[in-house]
C-alpha cells in the first residue's frame, strides 16, 4: 500500500475550500482505492470517506472515516486531518482486499490482523453462498452485539475472560427492540424477573453460539491463527430453556378466525389445518396442493427441505375452495389490501412481518390473550399429541428431522395420553390379596361351588396336544355381584 502523503487538492484547509460545494471530490490512493472528501452545501465541516472498488466484480464498497479538520483542530477520534484520514483509509483497504480474495479463492495467508469483523462478514458470506436460512437474523444479532465490541479486535487477541465478562454484560443488559430509522427508539428496561433474566440468558447462549461457530469457521480455515482457540472454553448458561406452553383451545381458535378480515382469515385457517410456518403459507401456490391424495407439498421450509403435508377433510374443503378456477402458478393466499390496510384493486402475496400486527388486533376483537402468528403452528402440534398421535408422526408433519424439538415444546401434553394408553391396555392381574374384607354370601350357593370345582378340577393335558386353550365358563348373575368374575378365564397349557 501507498505511504501517507500530501495532496494539493485535499491535504489542507485552503485548498478544501477552493472546491465546488455540494459535491464529492475523491482522490486515488492505489488502484481500486479511493479517499473521498465530501463538501456539504452549508458553511460545516466536510466529512472523509472510503471508496473500495472490487477488482473483479467492480462493486464499490463505502465506508465513512469521520468529520474533516475544516473548522476545529483534528483529535483523531472524530475530527481528522487528511494525513490521519489516510492512515485509517490505509488499514481499511487492506481489510477490504483481503475480503475480496477470500471471495474469489477462498484462501487468505493469515498475518495475524484478521479481526473479528472480518471473520463475522467471511462467515456469513459462506453461509450465504451455502444457502443456509436466518443469515439476516443472524447479521442483526451480530451487529447488535458483537461487532459494537469486538468488531476492531484481533481474532488471535481473544481471551476467555474477555468473552465470559462480555457474555454476562450481555445477560445483564435490557434487550434491544428494532425500530424504524424515523421513530424514536424504544427504552427497555433490565431484566428484573426470574422469566425475564431466563430469557436474556437463553438469548446471550444464541448470541455465543453465533460467535463461536464464526470464529471456529475462522480458524479452520486458516483465516486467523488462534491455536488456543479460548472461545471453546466459555461454557453457556445452563437452566435457561424452556417448553412453549401457549396453545389455542378449540373455542379460541373458532373465536379467533371469526374476527380475522377474509384475506387474514383464510390464511389463518390454513394454518391451525396444516401446521406450516407464515413464510411457507405465504409460498404455497395452486400446482402444490393434490386433490387426489389429501396433500399439501411445502417446496421450500426452514430447514431447507420439501415435504408433504397431509390434510384433514375439514383442510381439504378449504384447498378446494381456494383453488376453483385459478391457475397452477396463483398462490394461494393472496392479500386484497395495500400496505395500510385499504382495499387494493390487484392481490398480491403476503409480504414478510405483514401478519404481526394483523394477529395482534384479531386476538384484540377475540377477546382472547395476544397470541403470535408461530403460535397457530404450537396449536396444530398440540392438538395431535393430546389425541396420542405419534411423535414421529407429528416431527414429519411439522418438517423437524427427529422428534427432539417435539418432546422439547410438547412433552409434557404426552403425559395423559401415556397414562390412558395404560389403563387402557394394562389388564387387571388379581394378585393383591384383599386383607380385612369379609366376602359377603349370595343366595345362590351354586354358582360359587361351580366356580370353585372348576379352578380345583384336574385336567387331563394331553387331550389337548400340548396347546392352549381357552374354555368360557358362564356365572350367574348374583354370583358376578359377590364380587366373583361373570367370565372366568382359563388357560390350559
């Protein structure tokens, strides 16, 4: 890289003047590499920037470094003279540089400057050319609560305390809610509460698992030397999972579709009938539902395999209703109201987010608590383990690859279904011996000496060539209210 060095045009106060406000003037520090200052139209200060051309893609890539000296002394921190400017500009091309090789050989000679910034960006951008899901989530995680602390640190300056003490400053903080750029954010407070504290632990482990496996990802593939690998040895807070519990009854779910609008309402009866996530109802077309076997085929899930879903005749009659006369390509569920809510001459496809605040004011008019549109899909899962249907069963028809998350969230409904199957098929075996209970005499004397001679009679086995038989001996009916069997079994071997 190019040594730090004047310019007549940006290098000092006078000459930032001289030029045309308003505009951006850049000035070419190596090929592909650009320092830019930009003139405001107003008497302020200008501000420095990046400008990182990709050598084979020409994409450009732009980073702001911080105000210009124009007006104040420079400190370094937030105010800049050209010189310092450059230096950083400098440091910042090179980290830039060695994204783009990665990219295009996917090999990097480590030198032990590769941060933890580079790292994170390097994994999901493998994530993404991999096709795995949740990488945008996975990005806001990231630069909710990684980057702002270990976004300039080294990867091969990491120390286990550093991680632990982060980890738990994380746990400790209030939880970030997203808001947009023009609505003023929102002020959480700490947790308090044992659920509260519970739930900021359970999503620091989700916040250290995505750092661990970046950093992992780092140094397997010889992107930053850190032989000792100290984030391994942070352990996650333990105790902090926990089973969902909240179901719809069947009254809340006649309840809510009832004060859902038509479009919204369509879309949640499709899910209490099929179990399917928002993102995958909102994909379903015309061509992926088979009349002839009952059968909703899901192309795309979460876990970025097909499957089928098959379908009650309650679902069925809403499949067939939704796809008279529409064609193969058609989706499904489609929305007939803009943004807004106002009626729209054109439908379209949901959009994503579009259902939070739609379920939100349906349980509002249901009188029922808030419940989320992910919820719909408990319910469907709830309801066919309370019948005693198979976990295996249930995994399949909700995309899971085994039946870990099942027993995880719907264990517990298991409990009475086990204990039904049980008294169920569990015979009574007789061999309890009834101390202090005087058996009561019956008038007829007749059929309990029968019953006795037959348990007492000796029976020949050979005429019964070595099998087993079953022989049904009929007892009166005042003999069955003695406490004596009506059918006595017996077994002959």
């Amino acid at each position: 890289m190019t040594r730090a060095r004047h310019s007549a045009k940006l290098g000092s106060r006078k000459s930032r003047r001289q030029l045309v406000s308003g505009k951006r003037h850049m000035e070419t520090i190596s090929p592909g590499c650009y320092i830019v200052y930009c003139k405001p139209r107003t008497e302020t200060a200008g501000s420095w920037q990046t400008c990182f051309v990709h050598p084979r893609t020409k994409k450009q890539t732009r980073a702001t470094i911080g105000s210009a000296d124009d007006f104040q002394r420079a400190n370094g921190q937030t105010i800049f003279s050209f010189q310092q400017a450059h230096s950083l500009a400098l440091a910042w091309f090179q980290e830039q540089k060695t994204l783009s090789s990665l990219n295009a050989t996917g090999k990097y000679e480590s030198n032990g400057e590769f941060t933890v910034g580079n790292g994170m960006e390097a994994y999901f951008k493998d994530a993404e050319r991999r096709g795995v899901k949740g990488v945008s989530q996975d990005r806001y995680r990231a630069n909710a609560w990684i980057l702002p602390v270990f976004g300039s640190v080294r990867i091969s300056t990491l120390t286990r305390e550093g991680i632990e003490t982060w980890l738990d400053n994380m746990a400790s903080s209030p939880k970030k809610v997203r808001t947009g750029t023009r609505r003023k954010p929102k002020q959480v407070q700490p947790p308090t509460t044992d659920e509260q504290k519970r739930a900021r632990k359970e999503s620091a482990n989700r916040v250290l698992a995505l750092l661990k496996a970046a950093l992992t990802y780092c140094t397997d593939r010889k992107l930053a030397d850190a032989p000792d690998r100290p984030w391994q040895m942070v352990k996650r807070f333990k105790g902090t999972t926990k089973a969902r519990i909240r179901f719809l009854s069947i009254e809340e779910q006649v309840r809510l579709v009832d004060a859902c609008p038509d479009d919204f309402g369509q879309l949640v009866r499709g899910a209490l009938l099929t179990g399917c996530r928002y993102g995958e109802m909102t994909r379903f077309q015309c061509k992926d539902y088979d009349s002839r076997s009952g059968s909703v085929f899901v192309a795309e899930s979460k876990s970025g395999k097909s499957r089928h879903v098959y379908l009650t005749e309650e679902g069925k009659e809403l499949f067939d209703q939704l796809t008279i006369g529409a064609e193969p390509e058609d989706y499904l569920f489609t929305n007939g109201t803009t943004g807004r809510g106002k009626p729209s001459p054109e439908r379209r496809r949901w959009r994503s987010k579009e259902q939070c605040t739609r379920i939100r004011e349906a349980c509002r008019k249901a009188g029922i608590e808030p419940a989320t549109f992910h919820e719909l899909r408990h319910t469907y899962a709830s309801m066919l383990v309370n019948r005693g249907c198979v976990l295996s069963v249930v995994a399949e028809l909700l995309g899971h690859s085994s039946i870990k998350m099942i027993e995880k969230h719907y264990g517990h409904l298991t409990r009475n279904t086990v204990r039904d199957e049980l008294l169920r098929a569990m015979p009574r075996l007789g061999i309890l011996k009834q101390e202090g209970v005087k058996q009561e005499e019956t008038d007829d004397t007749e059929g309990h000496h029968a019953h006795e001679r037959l348990i007492q009679s000796k029976v020949d086995h050979s005429r019964f060539s070595n099998t087993s038989h079953v022989i049904w001996f009929n007892c009166p009916q005042n003999c069955f209210d003695a406490g004596w069997q009506r059918n006595i079994l017996v077994t002959l071997e």
